[in-house]
C-alpha cells in the first residue's frame, strides 16, 4: 500500500491504494493506521454532508477498517464519538455508524461486549441533544436527532438479528450476552429519546414521523430480543417510585422506572407494541398496574412527561365502566401519589391546556369508582388538597352524589 502525498490539512484527502507495496508499508498501515481517524473526523467536521472530500474520507476509512486490527479501528472510532459535542454530535456518528459496524462484524463470535460499548456510546453522546416537540422542530430536525435515530436501528439490526436467530442461547454465551446489551440499548431509547418525543400523529403527517417510526421499531426489537412485554409491564406497576431508579428487568438486565413508564405509555396509549401483547388483563388490575407508572410521569414538569402521564391515566380508565372500579384500587402504594401529583397538575401547572386535562382526568376518576370508592376517594382528596377550588369542586361532587342516590330511593 502506498500513501496519497496530500495531507488532510492542506485540503487533500490521504488515500491507501490497493497495488504494489512493501512489506515495511503494510507493517506501518497495520500499526500506526488507527491515529488517522483523528484527522479524519476533523476532516469529515469541516466539509460539506455529501461532498467528495467526504466521500475521501470515508474512503480511507473504509482501507483503514481492512488494513488494521479491528479491535484498534473500533477504540479510534468511538473515541471520536465520545468527544463529539454540540453540532458535531450527529455529523461525527451518522458517517461513522456503517464503518463501525462493519468493525463489529468483523470480531467474529467475541463481539457482545465490543457492541455493548458502541450502543451505550453513541447513546450517550445522543442525550445530549435536544428532542424535537413541535411538528416544524421534527420537520428541520436542527440537530438531526430524527435522522440519526433512524440510522441507529439500521446499526442494530444485524446485531439483533444474530439474537433472534439464535438456536439455545443457553449453549451462546456471547450470544446471550449481547442480548443483554442489546435490551440495555433498547430500554435506554425508551427513556431518551421516547420519553420526551411526541408520539401522536399529527393529522397532516401522511405517514409515521420518525420518532414515531423509532418507537415502533425500538418495540419490534424487545419483542425480537424475546422479551416478555406483558412481564415487563407489570414489573413495577404496582411499587412506588423511588429515588433508586433501577430496576431488574429479565433477570440481569437493568433499565429505569422511565423506561417502563414510556413502554406502559406506547402500548396502551399509542397501541405500539400491542400485537405482541398476548396477555390480557382486566380494566381494575390495569389499572392498577398503570398507577406506578402514571406516578413516574406525574412527578415531572415537563410538558411531554405530564401529558403522557394524564394520557396514560385516561387511557387506563377508559377501559373501566363508570361506577364500577373497586375501592381497593385506593391501596396500591402509588394511587395516593397519582391523586396528589393530580391535584399538583390542577392547581400549579403553568400550562393551561395540561390544568383543564388534569381536571377532566380527576372526574373520570371519580366517575369511575364504585360508591365505596367514592366515599374513600373524597376523604383521601380533601385530606390532600389545601386548595379552596379543589375542595369546592370535591363537595359540589358530593353532593351530586348525594343528588344521585336520593333520586334513585326515589325520595
């Protein structure tokens, strides 16, 4: 192999050429060729998404990646990811995803950690940029987040496939092991960049937006990966959310109390997911099943947080004929934090369309329960609340109660 003489910074891009060599020339590409992913990186920075000079540099990448040690190539490449910041964030990962994993696969049956590492780094860099929330943010997609989300499910899928196809992972331990990281990716995205991303679909979109794309897909994988949705679900449902946001999910794998609650969200509220939701519960257990993670977005003051946790709830409670949600809903550790976090909302909320959900969502609680329910309901509200339009709206309740069975004795 021989060198280009032009340096990257005198505009020109180093080239490696197949064609005659020497020994000693392969000797130095193989050693010494991974610090050139530095000025690479730099290189692809400064010129245009596209452009020839970026097509050099990838070019020399793409013969760096059959040159040297794969193990070194990889380390180079995510050490420049790792340092990417700002607008580099994107313009760094989204060329270098394809070079990456034609490096994974490379590594032959030893690859779980060497993936694992990769997901968690292009991730890392990722939460720091900010998720789009209004239909023209996602449509410039200023530090394109979509697009790289998009490319991201695109690294993954050989990966997830590999597990998928897997015969006995009992008899795979690095198969079995990349699972693991795998679901650790997966149940990551949930948290960022899905927990904050708007997930409607807007009536002018024709199709799925990407993040929504991305959901869908982030879903396709843990349903791919063997992972037991109805089992995850219910995981934390019914314990309280504490300030360890840890939990166990399939044994060793680990992902937060948000992760959950944006899953709970995007299946029972978006429907994404349902079809691999084999299990089917009953409107009371769900609903109480869905309390622990209403809590976990009720908490929260963001915009996109609250209006999932009020949309989850709702969407629980829908299923529920009025009148007829037991008492014992009341007991679940978290149901105490929903009504407090509720009335929060109501009265505290400097977001006006979030105060009149809040409140619409507080009557259909209260429509809901049973008579009993009721009664212990409106204790609970009046023990909680200090506002006077909240305890003004509990007793005109009441009385509409009241109102109710009176006509029904007929008196």
């Amino acid at each position: 192999m021989c060198f280009k003489h032009r340096t990257l910074g005198q505009g020109g891009v180093i080239g490696l050429h197949s064609g005659p060599h020497n020994q000693t020339d392969g000797i130095l590409i193989r050693n010494v060729g991974w610090n050139l992913i530095g000025p690479i990186a730099k290189c692809m920075q400064s010129c245009a998404v596209g452009s020839e000079k970026e097509r050099g540099c990838l070019q020399l990448l793409n013969a760096l990646i059959e040159s040297c040690n794969p193990k070194e190539i990889l380390l180079g490449i995510l050490e420049q990811i790792d340092e990417a910041a700002g607008d580099h964030i994107s313009r760094i990962i989204l060329p270098f995803l394809q070079p990456l994993q034609i490096v994974l696969l490379k590594l032959g049956n030893k690859k779980s950690y060497s993936v694992g590492l990769s997901l968690s780094t292009i991730h890392s860099r990722l939460s720091n940029l900010p998720v789009p929330y209004t239909a023209q943010q996602m449509q410039e997609d200023k530090y394109s987040l979509c697009q790289c989300c998009l490319a991201l499910v695109q690294f993954a899928q050989p990966f997830i496939d590999i597990v998928s196809q897997s015969i006995d992972l009992s008899k795979e331990a690095d198969t079995e092991e990349m699972r693991k990281e795998l679901l650790t990716f997966c149940f990551s995205c949930l948290k960022y960049p899905l927990l904050n991303a708007p997930l409607n679909t807007l009536p002018e979109d024709e199709g799925d937006h990407p993040l929504r794309v991305f959901a869908k897909q982030i879903m396709g994988f843990l349903v791919s990966l063997g992972e037991s949705l109805p089992r995850t679900f219910v995981q934390r449902g019914h314990s309280a959310p504490t300030n360890d946001t840890e939990g166990s999910i399939s044994g060793n794998e680990v992902c937060s109390v948000e992760s959950l609650a944006c899953l709970s969200y995007l299946l029972f509220v978006q429907h994404i997911g349902i079809d691999s939701f084999p299990f089917v519960f009953g409107p009371s257990f769900l609903v109480k099943s869905n309390m622990g993670h209403v809590a976990v977005l009720l908490k929260r003051t963001e915009e996109s947080l609250l209006s999932k946790g009020l949309d989850l709830l709702e969407h629980s409670l829908l299923r529920v004929d009025n009148g007829s949600l037991p008492e014992d809903v009341l007991e679940v550790l978290t149901a105490n934090q929903v009504l407090q976090d509720l009335v929060k909302v109501m009265t505290l909320c400097p977001i006006e369309h979030l105060r009149k959900k809040s409140l619409a969502t507080l009557q259909l609680v209260i429509d809901k329960f049973c008579v009993e329910g009721k009664y212990k309901l409106f204790r609970c509200l009046l023990k909680i609340s200090s506002h006077a339009g909240v305890e003004g709206y509990i007793i005109h309740n009441i009385k509409n109660q009241i109102d109710a069975a009176l006509k029904v004795r007929g008196i």
